[in-house]
C-alpha cells in the first residue's frame, strides 16, 4: 500500500510539473501579447492603465512585466518543488532514507519553498495597488496562499533537521558496526 501512495504522489507531482511549464510558457506568451499590444492599441493601453489604479501613471508597462515576472518564477519555484519533491519519493520508494542526497534535495525544496513563498507575498502585495473590482487576481493572491507558503516552509526545514539529525544516527551506527 506504501508503494502505490509514492507511485501516486510521484504521478501527481509529474503532471504537476506539466501544468507549470504550460503556466510558464502562458505567462511569458501573455506578457508578449501585453507589450505588442501596450505599444500599438491605444485603447488597450487605456484600458490597462485604468486596471492598475495609482500604479497606471506612466510605469503601467513595467508594473505589468513585474507582474507577469513574478507569475513565471511562482511557476518556475512550482517546478522545482516538485522535481525534488519526487525525487525524494523516488529514494524512500527504493528504501534510501538517512543519505546526503535525500538531505540534499531537502535542503533545495526549502530553498524553493521559499522562493515559492516570497513570490506570493509579493503578488499579493501587488495586487492590493489593482483598482476596486479587480476581485480574480487579488483571489489569486490571497494572503492564505502566502500563510500556506510560511507554514510548508516550516513544515520542510523541521524535516531538514529530522533527516540532519538520522543521517548522524545513521553515522554514528555505521562507525560503532
């Protein structure tokens, strides 16, 4: 039963990835579609600039690459979670518990946890300078998404010291054999 909960984990975490490239690729296609558009659509840059309240005077332009920027990398940090994430799974599926390599891609899920984590803060703080109405991405954003960042974060860096600690066992044991 173990096994087929890794597998599953393991598959779920791959389409994952899946969904991140094509959530890359989006952002960058859109931020392409944006900037031809700001440049040769008057209408539209009107419009764009009215959706960006304060921040509309001038650096409507520059706010929106920030914007979509900041989107890819939540994607790209999205990516990376999972990459290691299975890779993690991968080792424990094969028995491979306290080793540096699973203490390695620890300590890289953090550091793209927190990646991950700051992105959403910054969104989230993008989005409060968006006019009243502009309800779909300030949801998008939600400061949850940023408590639920802090909370994996934490949730990962005990694990780090938890398989720190074994691998020291694991050591210790190994050198007394």
């Amino acid at each position: 039963m173990k096994k087929f909960w890794l597998n599953l984990i393991e598959v779920v975490a791959f389409i994952y990835q899946i969904f991140c490239v094509l959530g890359m690729v989006f952002s960058v296609f859109v931020l392409g579609i944006v900037a031809f558009s700001f440049n040769n659509n008057s209408d539209f840059a009107q419009g764009f600039r009215a959706g960006f309240g304060s921040w509309g005077k001038g650096n409507t332009l520059w706010l929106a690459i920030a914007f979509f920027v900041v989107l890819f990398l939540e994607a790209l940090a999205e990516f990376f979670i999972c990459r290691f994430a299975r890779g993690l799974v991968r080792n424990i599926k094969n028995e491979i518990f306290f080793a540096n390599q699973n203490l390695e891609l620890i300590r890289k899920l953090l550091v793209w946890v927190a990646t991950y984590t700051v992105m959403t803060i910054v969104l989230f703080l993008m989005s409060l300078n968006l006019q009243p109405g502009k309800d779909e991405i300030q949801h998008l954003a939600y400061p949850t998404g940023a408590q639920g960042g802090l909370l994996f974060l934490a949730v990962i860096y005990v694990i780090y010291i938890v398989f720190k600690y074994g691998m020291q066992l694991q050591e210790d044991s190994d050198a007394i054999i």
